[in-house]
C-alpha cells in the first residue's frame, strides 16, 4: 500500500466514527430504558412511604444546618445515615439495574450488530477493532461504560460493610467513575481516532452507519 492509499484509509476511518452528540444522546436514550424498566421491577420492593419520610428528615437536616442548629459532624452523621438507608430502600432498584444492565448492554448488542436502542435510533453501532465483537470486550464495556460496576460495588458494600465504609467507598468510586467518564468525553472530541477510555482499553470503537 503506497503513502497516498494509506491516507485515504485513515481519512476513511476518521470519518466513519459516531459524532460525540450521537454517542450521547444513545447513551442518555439507553440510561432512561434500564433506570424505568429496573424501577417498573423493583417497585414492588420499595417502600415509598419510608422514602418519602427519609427525603423529609434529609431536608430537615439540611435546613437545621443552614440556621447553625446543628454541628458539621452531627450533620454528617446524620446525612450519612439517611443515605444509607435511602440506599437499603432502594437496593433492588440497583439490583435490578445491575442485572437488566448486563443484559442490555452486553447480550443485546452482541445479538443486534452492535447496538442498543439508543444506539440504533441515533444509527450508531459498537464494532470490535480485533475482529469479532465478543462477550468479553462488552461485558468490561458495559463495567466501564455504563456504571454497573458501580452499582455492583454499591450492592456488595450496601450487604457487607458499615454504613460509614458504604458511604465512603461508593463516593470514592463514583467520583472515579465520573472523572472516567468526564476524561472519555474529552478524548471522543479532542482524540483522532474518537476513542474513550474503555474503547481504547477493551480494543472497540463506535461507528456511524452510512
């Protein structure tokens, strides 16, 4: 292959990659689909009544500490606590985000060319750089991606740990989660190639179709 067909294949591959206001809006289609359906499932395990009153003690704590009539740590401790059990409340949501997640985000787009809902409405599609698109390469995608490692964390730390150690570890990983996320973001419009940390980590890229 001479200099001049070379070019003309990178330009072609450029060119080929999904636009990032592509990749984002799929991504916030595909967030809205798991987060309804996992909540339609989980609704019969959550206690609204307990929720309702939890929000209540959260915005009373709040409005105690703004008028000084509680201390910074007596404030914590009592945040922390709400958050806890806003999190037991909720655990089957995330239970059932993390199940309806790695069947939407892995199996669906391995036996759908490539692509979510989201993914085909915005007409946008995974593909393998190695070859085949393959079990592995989504299932540490879908880990990276789409936050079910987080919430898979959350459930592990929710049943074995301190409310204390669970409040800590679940915002120190969400803080690297976010910062992976915000660090993808700046590669998919700064990077040539238009590849995020987990493209470029388990070998896949996100092509628009013609």
């Amino acid at each position: 292959m001479n200099k001049k067909d070379d070019n003309l294949e990178k330009k072609e591959e450029i060119t080929d990659k999904a636009f990032l206001s592509q990749r984002l809006l799929a991504f916030l289609i595909d967030v809205f689909i798991v987060s309804l359906l996992s909540s339609i499932l989980a609704y019969p395990f959550v206690d609204s009544k307990k929720l309702d009153s939890l929000e209540k003690d959260y915005i009373e704590i709040m409005e105690k500490f703004e008028k000084e009539d509680v201390q910074m740590n007596e404030y914590v401790a009592e945040f922390i606590n709400i958050e806890y059990a806003i999190a037991r409340n909720n655990g089957f949501v995330t239970i059932f985000g993390v199940l309806l997640g790695l069947v939407y985000y892995v199996v669906v787009p391995l036996y759908n060319n490539g692509q979510t809902i989201g993914k085909k409405l915005l007409r946008i599609r995974v593909i393998s750089t190695d070859g085949e698109l393959s079990t592995n390469q989504m299932v540490f995608r879908a880990f990276l991606a789409n936050s079910i490692l987080l919430d898979l964390l959350s459930v592990l730390f929710l049943t074995f740990a301190s409310r204390t150690s669970y409040f800590y570890c679940v915002g120190l990983f969400s803080m690297i989660q976010y910062t992976i996320m915000i660090v993808s973001f700046f590669m998919i419009i700064c990077g040539r190639d238009g590849l995020a940390i987990h493209d470029r980590l388990v070998h896949t890229k996100v092509i628009r179709l013609k």
